[in-house]
C-alpha cells in the first residue's frame, strides 16, 4: 500500500498473524476426517457409532467452552448460567424432533382407519403420545411452533439470546459484578432447572425429551451414518465458533473487554459504555451455547432438565479453567480433554484401586480427582494447559517482549523482525 | 474566557462524615489550575464527584457552553463529553502493548458495534507514534504496558488522556513516585497540554505546584480555603495554618 509509511507496516493477512487459528482450523479438520475415515458408516470401522457420537458431543462442548471462554477469559464476567444457554438450545431443537417423528407414527397408525383421520385426531394423538408420561394429553403453548423446523431453529438462537439479553440487562445495569454475578447466574440456572423439573411446565418434567437421536424421515438411514454426519456438523460449527471468536478477541474490540476484565472503572473513565460491551458478550455467547446444545442432544438422544443443573455449568468453569483461560485453544483442550477423561472414569474402564481396606471406584471417586486438579490447576498453574504452549514457544524463540534482539544500538527490534 | 466547568454548592457525605462541604469551582478554558489541600481535605472526592464516581447530596455540576448538568450523566457519557482523568496509581492495561492502550483511548466512537468492526487507519497509528513520541515512549510501543516502568506508567497514562483529546482533564498526584528528571518532563507535558484544554492538577507537592505557575485553589474539610496564586495562598494566613504551617 502506498499510503503506509516504513513505521506503519502493511497489516499481514489474518490467518499468518493469528497462526493458533489456522493450526487450530488444520487439526480439527484432520481429526473430523480421521474420525470419517475409521467410523462405521463411512470408513473402515474401528471407530464404534457410539464412540462417534461421544466425539461429536466433545467438539459441541468445545463449542460452549469456547462460549465461557469469551465470556469469562476475556471479559471476566464468570458465568455459572452458560450451560442453561446450552440445555435452552438442546430443548428447542428437541421439541421439533419429538413432535416430527411422533406426528409420522401416528399419521402411519391412523392410516389403517377407515376414515381419514381429521387433523384435530392427529394433534391429539401427538399429544397422547408425547404426554401420556405426565398425565397430559393437550399441547401446553410453548409447544406452539413445535411443528416447524425452521422457527424451533430461530428459538435455538432466539431463546437463548433474549433471555440472556433481558437478565444481562439487569445484573450489569445494576453493576453487579465478580463473585454475586456468578451466584446471580447461578440462581438463574437453578431457577430454570427447577422449573423445568415441574410436569406442568410442559416439556415432560423429569423425563424430558427423549428419542432425539432418531431424524423424522430418516428411518432408513442408520445410526452409523447420522452419527457422522452430526460430527461434520459440530465440528463446522465448532471450526466456524473458534473463527468468530478469534476474529472478535483480534482487534479492538478485543483489547476493550480484556480491559474491562481488568480494570473495568478505568475502562469507564476512558468512554465506554462498560454495560453495552459486557451484554453484546453475554449475549452472544448464549447464542453460541444455544447452537452447541442444539447440536450436542440429537447425538445424546434425550435431554432432562438435570442437564441444567447448576452443577454442569461449574464443570464447563472447571474445563475453561484447566485448559487455560484467556486463550481459545485453552478452553477448547480444556473441554475435549476433561470431558474424555470423564466419559473414561465414569464408563467403568478405569480399573478400580485398591488401597489396603479402601476400594477406589473411578466412577464414584472421578469428581473428587477433578476437583483436586482444579484446586490445584488453580494455585500452582493458573494458565492451565494452554500454558504448556508458552512453555514451549519460549524455549524455541524467547519473547524479547518487543525488545531489541541484539547488543548492537542499531538492532532489530523483535517486532520490526517479525514484519 | 468563558467557564467550562462550574461547580456549585456540592456537598456530599459518607456515613456522616462531610467529605466535601457546599463546595464551589470554577474553570475556563485553557486554563491550567492546581487544587492543593492536605489528607483528607476531599480532593479525590471532588474528582469524582465530576467524573460521576459519586454522585453529591446537592449542588450543581455544569460543564460546557450547554451548561450540561453532569449529574444525571453515566461515566462513561461524561468521558466522551470531554472530561479526562488519571488517577493516583497509575492505572493502564498492564496485559496489553503500549500501542493497544494507545490506540483504545483514541477519540473514536465508543458504542461496542463500532468497536467491533473498527480497523486502525494509518492516521490513527500515526497519531500513536506521535502520542508515543510526546511522552517519551517510541521505543516501548510493543511492549508490555506492565514491564514499563512507574513513571514510564504514568506517562503512558498521560499519553492516554491527550489521545482521549478532552476539553477538561483532571490529573491526581502526576508526580508521586517520580524522579526529579520525570517530574520535570511532566511538568512540561501538563503545561503543554494545558495550551490547549483546561487542565486540574490535584497535588500534594509544593515544589510541583510552583513550578506549573500557576492559580492555585486550597481545599479544607471539603470546601475552598483560598484561590489565587502561588505566593497569595502560600501567604493566607488560614491556609498557614491547616497545611502548611504543620
């Protein structure tokens, strides 16, 4: 460019200034082709369909982690409500594929009458289906849109968004802030849970929606396929989230909420709507815990509102924290890594320990060797995993911190070297 | 000139303790103007009172030709009104380069979508090579604002105001933990900065404030001992004997 004198080099293309970005992108497509090539359905099958299915619910929980990253790494808000945004998500989508699926089978039964049946006959017939378990057999009104994919698509991102934008409102216009926003969240969680629980909060009380796995019109199609497809589809939008992420934490909308994280009255001396910034971040990364639920339940096949307990929104903390937090491939080997882990501890395939008269069951003793890591992770190595990144580009080019790389007065800077 | 700020009958109390007592204040523009007072005379209070940290019991806040009443105002609304302010410990993003701080705290819009899809043009990096070079700091610009040093900080602070380009700023204890040297070189910039803007240096150092040259307003228990020039109020017998005379 012609207008950029020597001390204002030309910007470098996104993908070589953010090289984490690209590595990441390379890595998560190997791994979907990987996965691809061994599964069932389309490969060699070494790879169990099960087995597929608890990978591409690990890259939906990457997806959110990504979310609490964002929300709590970079601006500092530590939300314990994220993976209420994520169940909201998960339910939306959920309705659609229960009613769909439970509309054909009744369609087909009523097919055999001699009459044909009315379209009062079949809505009651869905609705005897889907809530005989509660004792219900009319539609409640939040089943309203349940017919139609696209608009229970719109509330997978539309729910999750208003309703973090009207309580975000709320608690940051208050100036709530630190540990009381996160109990605030926390409470927010609990509520919904609870609520969810009731029978006559019409989405099936403590049996929740189930058969999610099973596609409308996809009958014929087996579980080995869908399972692969599901993978593409998180791992798409896993690969298109981490994007959106590095893209908003680059530049200076970026710099503005670490700044908010950090010293967030100053920020406020210095002009910003401190508020604005912190419910644009609130409320996007609802929107992208509501996409990573409506992707991660059709694999896990039901949703109850245990899923909203407040306890899973700790572990996503925990994951965020372990991985690192403050930097997105942090939070995305946090979650994959941890919830691995999990799914291996709780499976049954550890082998239990036995010392002296005490029996060690992983299944039981894998919380209390979580939260030890974390207590620990916290103290001695704050930047979690992430930060074995560090330790490793600083043995190969030491960060000079931007300062000259030789004796000489006429050295390079390490920045101009980099240009 | 005209007034750019008027402060009228504030007071304001914390749990009954009067910080600041039917307090009254003026400043023009382009004026630069020192408020001096011992521990506790509420001249920390009487910056936020302007920058809506604290909002007063009574009184009057006016700032600019509209006399806009900065009362009902948000902080963040009477910062991009104009009104700048650096506190006592310096306080700049320590995680993020010189030039990030730099480039945060330049007059744009502050509204978080104009954030988001804001792209530096080449002016703006060439205003913050030259903000860099006015405090001192063209070598350091992709450094660390925490590896500089406490003065260094504090001129980064500095820097940030002017780059903010406010009408008024108010400046907390510029000079504590300075080196002779430092010091020198902020004096400079506060005068310099004062040609342009009104500048409000809150000061504890005699020394510092004589060398602004400049009207100087003592603060007692909350409300204005005496106003006028350095050797005025040095003289005031009253001001003598609250401040300067223990």
């Amino acid at each position: 460019m012609a207008d950029t004198t020597l001390a204002t080099p030309v910007r470098r293309p996104f993908a070589l200034r953010y090289p984490s970005v690209m590595i990441f992108l390379a890595v998560l497509a190997l791994f979907t082709l990987g996965v691809t090539v061994l599964s069932e359905g389309f490969g060699i099958g070494v790879i169990s369909t099960s087995f597929v299915k608890t990978l591409g619910k690990t890259l939906c929980l990457c997806l959110v982690a990504l979310a609490m990253d964002l929300v709590w790494g970079y601006c500092g808000i530590l939300s314990l409500g994220h993976m209420a945004f994520f169940g909201i998500g998960g339910y939306a989508i959920g309705m659609w594929l229960m009613y769909a699926r439970t509309e054909m089978i009744v369609v087909e039964s009523l097919a055999a009458a001699d009459l044909p049946p009315t379209a009062q006959e079949i809505s009651d017939g869905i609705a005897t289906q889907i809530f005989g378990v509660v004792g219900a057999s009319e539609f409640p009104p939040i089943w309203a849109f349940a017919h139609s994919l696209p608009l229970q698509l719109a509330a997978v991102v539309l729910v999750p968004g208003l309703l973090a934008l009207v309580f975000g409102w709320l608690a940051f216009r208050s100036r709530v802030t630190g540990v009381y926003l996160s109990i605030l969240t926390q409470a927010m969680t609990l509520a919904l849970s609870l609520y969810l629980f009731q029978n006559d909060s019409g989405l099936r009380g403590n049996n929740g929606l189930s058969g999610l796995q099973n596609l409308p019109g996809l009958d014929d199609t087996p579980q080995a396929i869908v399972s692969v497809w599901f993978l593409w589809a998180s791992a798409f939008a896993l690969g298109a989230g981490y994007l959106l992420c590095a893209w908003l934490v680059s530049g200076k909308f970026g710099s503005v909420i670490r700044a908010i994280r950090d010293d967030e009255a100053r920020v406020r001396f210095l002009g910003y709507p401190v508020e604005g910034f912190k419910l644009v971040v609130f409320t996007l990364t609802a929107v992208i815990a509501g996409i990573a639920g409506a992707l991660y339940y059709p694999q896990a096949g039901i949703i109850n509102p245990a899923e909203i307990a407040p306890i899973a929104s700790i572990y996503l903390a925990v994951w965020v924290a372990i991985g690192g937090r403050g930097r997105l491939y942090g939070a995305v080997i946090g979650a994959a890594f941890v919830s691995l882990l999990s799914t291996w501890f709780t499976g049954g395939q550890a082998p239990d320990i036995v010392i002296g008269s005490l029996r060690i069951q992983w299944v039981d003793w894998w919380t209390v060797l979580l939260g030890l890591s974390f207590v620990a992770v916290t103290l001695f190595a704050p930047k979690g995993i992430g930060g074995l990144v560090d330790l490793l580009a600083d043995r190969r080019s030491p960060n000079r911190h931007g300062a000259a790389l030789g004796p000489e007065p006429g050295a390079l800077r390490e920045k101009e070297a980099d240009q | 000139m005209s007034t750019l700020l008027e402060v009228s009958g504030v007071s304001v109390s914390f749990d009954g303790f009067k910080a600041i007592n039917n307090l009254s204040f003026q400043i023009a523009e382009r004026e630069l103007r020192a408020v001096i007072g011992p521990n506790g005379a509420g001249k920390t209070t009487f910056m936020d009172i302007i920058t809506g940290k604290t909002r007063p019991d009574e009184g009057r806040v006016t700032y600019g030709e509209r006399a806009l009443s900065l009362l009902s105002m948000s902080e963040s609304r009477i910062a991009q009104a104009g009104i700048g302010r650096k506190f006592q410990r310096p306080t700049v993003f320590e995680d993020q380069s010189v030039a990030d701080n730099l480039m945060m705290a330049l007059k744009k819009d502050r509204g978080p979508f104009a954030v988001l899809f804001f792209k530096p043009s080449a002016a703006d990096r060439t205003r913050v090579e030259e903000l860099a070079a006015e405090i001192g700091l063209s070598g350091a610009l992709h450094r660390k604002a925490g590896e500089l040093s406490h003065g260094q900080k504090q001129w980064l602070e500095i820097g940030m105001l002017l780059a903010q380009e406010p009408r008024l700023l108010l400046v907390d204890e510029p000079a504590a933990g300075m080196t002779p040297a430092e010091r020198e070189h902020t004096t400079d910039l506060l005068r310099e900065a004062a040609k342009t803007r009104a500048v409000v240096v809150v000061e504890h150092d005699m020394e510092f404030v004589r060398r602004l040259d400049c009207k100087v307003t003592v603060l007692h228990e909350g409300s204005v001992l005496a106003e006028g020039s350095i050797d005025h109020v040095t003289q005031n017998e009253k001001v003598i004997e609250v401040y300067l005379g223990r």
